[in-house]
C-alpha cells in the first residue's frame, strides 16, 4: 500500500529506528533512539521534530488509507522458545500529526520486520523473519488491532543456498497489488515470492500460481509493483541485484525478463562474506540491498546499496518495463537501509542507520537523477518511513 494521503495542510514524516537497548542488525554500536519520530515539513525545505513516541524497535511503519492510523512492527525476539514479535497501532492527530498509542498485538513469532494495511483496510498483514512465518491481524471499528486471525508458516518450504543467511525461511515483506487482487509475501532464506489472495476471514489463500522463484542465493528482500500491475521488481538483498517479472493479472503469475545489478559494473563492492556471529553484519568489500521504490508514474525506480553506500536510480522502459541503470548517488552516510518517495514524488529519503543521519534528496522529474547536495536530518537509527499531509 501506498504511504500516502491527506491529514491537514502541514506535511509530517513518521521514522522508525531500531531504539534501546537493543542493536540494529549488523550495527556495532547500541542505538539510543526512543521510538517512532515525527517530523513536520515546511514547502521551503525546513523542519522540526515535533514528537518522538516510545515503542519498542519500531522497525517498519505504514499508514491506512486515509492517514487516520499509522501502524508498526516490533522486531522483538530471542529465538522460537520466546516468541516476542508484535505489532502496535496508533492513532493520528489530524491537526498537529502527532501519534496517540492505541494497542499491541503479539505477531506469534519473533522480528517481525514488515507491516502492510490489506487492501480492503479490515486487516494488518506482518512478515516474522525469525520465525517463518506470514500472519494477519484484524483491524477493529475503532482502528485498533485485535488478535491474530491466522498464521502462514513457509518452514516447510526448507532453505537457500546461503549457509549464513538462508538456513531457514525468512519472511521479509508481505504487501498488496496494485489493484488489491493478490497479495505477495517475499521469502529471503527460500529465494521465493509467494502469492495468495486474502479471505474475508484474513486467510492468506494460494492463488492459482503460487510460487515464483529467483535465482538460487539471491536471497529476495523487498518489492515493488509497477502501477499498471504488469510488473514486480524484486531487490535481492545478497545479490545486490533487482529482477524484473512479467506479472499475469489474471492468474498472479511471474514471468523473469531481466536480472540487473544495483552496483555499477566497475564496483569493487562484492558479493558479501557474512560473520557467522553476527549475521546482519556486511563484511569489509561487500554490499547488500537494502529498499526499493518506485515513482506514483513508473518512469524511476530506485534501490539502496549498503556497502557502498549509495542509491542506485534506473530508468524505467514504457514498452518493455525494463531498467536501465542511469546514476549511483552517495547517501552521506552508513548503511542506507530505508528510503522512500514523498507522495508528490519529489523528495527521496533514505535513512542512514549506522551515522543516524536521513538525508532528503531533491528529485529531478525530467530525469529521475537526485541532487547532490541534500537536506541533512539528524536523528538515531533511522530505517523507514512514512508520509502524511500531501
């Protein structure tokens, strides 16, 4: 779903951290955020925090349809014995956009890292990456969550062929189509996007294709639709590659057209090692995708490079909805793991997670290029975001 739509005539970016006492994956030093920060925009560039709302490692934010409820993970947990993971509600003030604490619901699994609103609004579908498992919960009359209704678990569709990073399943986004016909659930440890179709009950139901595969360690971390629906790119965060599919409408089918690199073809950022100790961390030479975007018309679509630090921009083919990779921009900082559009499509943010820095990018429309010279916020732990007021 969309982060976007109307609250009043300011304009308010929510972020997510990681917060403490705990780490962000792969970080080496303890995050100090609180929470979830709320940010109002002015026209001329400038802005101010207005609220930071504690909650625990509010990793993942999104927005219902009309801006009236924001909604978190928690990635929370040990391991399988202690299942940790939640996800939170709050309500927006349509005036000022700051953020009132409704509820918490369990997610029934550990690390929770993605939240999405199904495209009826009656559910909250999350991905557990610590314990395989896909879960919905309902949204109540009054916007708060009720308990989990149901529980997809991929475990038995084994692992990859990263020892590392793929000895499991490892759900990393759950998100709509465009129409809101299909749901896909994008699995890192399987190399597998899943799609189904969500019941009145928020029964995830296999649709008539249900599985598509990517190359074997790729290890698939998030997606995005082309808006005509007629394409999925697919960033794989071990590749540092996206590929392209042909989406069937009619059956949720995906068809592979391309594979191309988010590095520039003379990178020496390589095919990461991983420290088995610490496995979100990215060793010395290599890189990791972190987050894709796409612009509201399909002409740009843009991906992080963690590692090299970057963000790559492609062109977007009319005909074929193909890439073609047309600059690599610095992001000014440590591992850019969240970005996303504005909603008039002419700001870009990324999130600096390990030097707690987001950095504001002027888009340019005619050529989807970003301006160097950025707006700099600093805040702790920066990882995702969501917009309001556009």
């Amino acid at each position: 779903m969309s982060k976007q739509a109307s609250v009043s005539n300011s304009r308010f970016m929510y972020t997510a951290s990681y917060t403490f006492p705990h780490f962000a994956p792969g970080a080496s030093e303890q995050s100090t955020a609180k929470g979830i920060s709320v940010f109002k925009l002015e026209t001329d560039g400038s802005f101010e925090i207005i609220q930071t709302i504690e909650t625990p490692n509010p990793s993942f934010i999104t927005l219902n349809k009309d801006n009236t409820m924001l909604y978190s993970v928690n990635e929370l947990g040990v391991d399988d014995r202690k299942l940790e993971g939640m996800v939170s509600a709050f309500s927006i003030d349509q005036k000022s956009g700051e953020l009132t604490f409704v509820n918490s619901q369990l997610t029934h699994g550990n690390w929770p890292c993605h939240c999405e609103v199904d495209a009826s609004g009656r559910f909250l579908m999350s991905a557990n990456y610590g314990s395989a498992n896909f879960v919905t919960h309902p949204i109540n009359e009054d916007s708060s969550l009720g308990e989990c209704v149901y529980q997809h678990t991929n475990k038995a569709n084994g692992s990859g062929a990263e020892a590392n990073r793929q000895s499991a399943s490892h759900p990393h986004m759950i998100t709509n189509s465009p129409s809101g016909k299909y749901v896909l659930g994008v699995d890192l440890g399987t190399d597998q996007i899943l799609c189904w179709t969500i019941g009145d009950k928020g029964c995830l139901n296999p649709s008539p294709v249900p599985v598509a595969n990517v190359a074997s360690g790729n290890g698939p971390r998030h997606l995005v639709f082309h808006p005509s629906e007629k394409a999925v790119y697919v960033l794989n965060e071990l590749s540092s590659s996206i590929d392209v599919f042909r989406f069937d409408i009619e059956r949720g089918s995906m068809i592979w057209t391309q594979s191309i690199s988010t590095l520039p073809t003379d990178s020496d950022f390589i095919r990461p090692d991983f420290d088995p100790t610490n496995p979100g961390k990215v060793m010395p030479g290599g890189n990791t995708g972190g987050e894709i975007c796409i612009d509201s018309q399909g002409d740009y679509l843009y991906a992080t490079n963690r590692g090299m630090n970057s963000v790559s921009q492609f062109k977007i083919s009319s005909e074929t909805l193909k890439l073609t990779a047309l600059d690599w921009t610095p992001t000014q900082g440590d591992c850019p793991r969240g970005m996303t559009i504005e909603p008039d499509d002419n700001h870009l943010c990324v999130g600096n997670q390990n030097s707690d820095r987001i950095v504001r990018f002027k888009i340019d429309r005619k050529t989807g290029l970003l301006n160097t010279t950025p707006t700099i916020i600093e805040t702790p732990v920066p990882v995702d975001f969501a917009f309001s007021g556009y």
